[in-house]
C-alpha cells in the first residue's frame, strides 16, 4: 500500500489513524470495545459522527485501522523478496522487517490484544482482515513456487506462514524474555522448518 501523496490524501489519512488512536484509548478506558460508541470514538478525535462513519464501517474496523497499512507494507515486502529468496524464507524476513517493537509502545500492543481476546466482535473483524490478507498473498506464494493459487501446497504454506507471524507476535508480546522481536519470528520460522510435529528439546537436555 503506497503511503499518501497529496494534501487531501494526507489530511484522510491522519483522519483515521486519529479515529483508530480515539476507538483504542476509549476501549482500554472502558475496558472493551462494545461499550464505546461511535459518538464518543468521533468525539474523542475532535470530528462529527459523519466523518466517523464516512471512514469506517464499524468501531471494530476503527479500532483496528492500522491492520491494513501494515499488510499492505507487508505486502509490499514480501513480493520484493520472493523475487529472489524462497518463500518461507521471504514471509519470515519480510514480517522481521516489520519492526512491530520499534515502530509501535509495546503496552499498547498487549492492551490492544487483550482487547482482541476478549472481544467477539474485535475477533470477528480481524478473521476478516487475515482473509483478506490471504487472499492478496496467495498470488503471491503461487508465483512463487510455481503453482496455481487453488493447489492446496500454496495454501497450506501461507496459512503456516500467517499462524506463525501472528503467533510469534502474540507469544514475544506476553513474554518477551530477554529475546528481541525479530529472534522470536526466527525461532517460530524454524520451528516449521525442522518439521513441527517434531517437538523442541526440553531444556537442559
């Protein structure tokens, strides 16, 4: 996704990250997003209603805005590298590349998932948004390994991929250890490398 040009552009992009910033602190104020109203989300960021609605479709999509800017820079990664590494190769360098710990506070990571958690709703949302995702990627992934995107090979594959980036995440989020962000993609990438029914060696052994 390229990044916004023009003034308008510009001015409706920090728009609805202003809305998304609203939706997220209203729903860790009252602690879930189903008692935030699109009124107090509009209000919060300083807009009438209208507008709120005018950019999005739900406090849901509000609050989780910021998906599609890093799938689409994801997106963006991942076709570059596959030019010349595997994939697996390309999908684990490419979310690395991310930069998830510096680009974004690290408590409101946690808020935001727990949110996501505990949210029907917030879950319903973002199964839709890593559909949508898959469904940009796999053109991607069938290029790649020379197959057609209805093979259950490439599928297979980006569905591995997808767990592994956002469970990786998820699992550095709630325990980050003394391992950085990009360590523990590694890790999970390798995982599926050496063969994941295969469980790693306890340690001390």
């Amino acid at each position: 996704m390229a990044e916004p040009t023009g003034l308008r552009e510009r001015k409706k992009a920090a728009t609805k990250a202003a809305l998304s910033d609203a939706a997220l602190r209203l729903a860790i104020a009252k602690e879930g997003i189903e008692s935030v109203t699109a009124d107090e989300i509009a209000a919060e960021a300083g807009v009438s209603t209208r507008t709120f609605h005018n950019y999005f479709p739900s406090k849901e999509a509000a609050l989780l805005y910021d998906f599609h800017e890093t799938t689409g820079r994801l997106l963006a990664g991942l076709r570059e590298r596959a030019r010349t590494q595997p994939i697996w190769d390309a999908f684990r360098d490419a979310t690395i590349d991310m930069h998830f710990d510096e680009k974004f506070d690290i408590d409101e990571m946690r808020c935001r998932e727990q949110l996501i958690h505990s949210s029907p709703s917030l879950i319903k949302e973002q199964s839709g948004q890593f559909m949508e995702l898959f469904a940009e990627a796999i053109d991607i992934v069938a290029a790649s390994t020379g197959t057609s995107k209805d093979d259950l090979y490439p599928r297979l594959l980006l569905g591995a991929a997808l767990v592994t980036m956002k469970s990786s995440t998820e699992h550095w989020l709630t325990d980050p250890g003394d391992r950085t962000l990009a360590e523990t993609i590694t890790e999970a990438f390798t995982y599926f490398e050496r063969g994941i029914t295969q469980p790693p060696p306890l340690p001390g052994n």
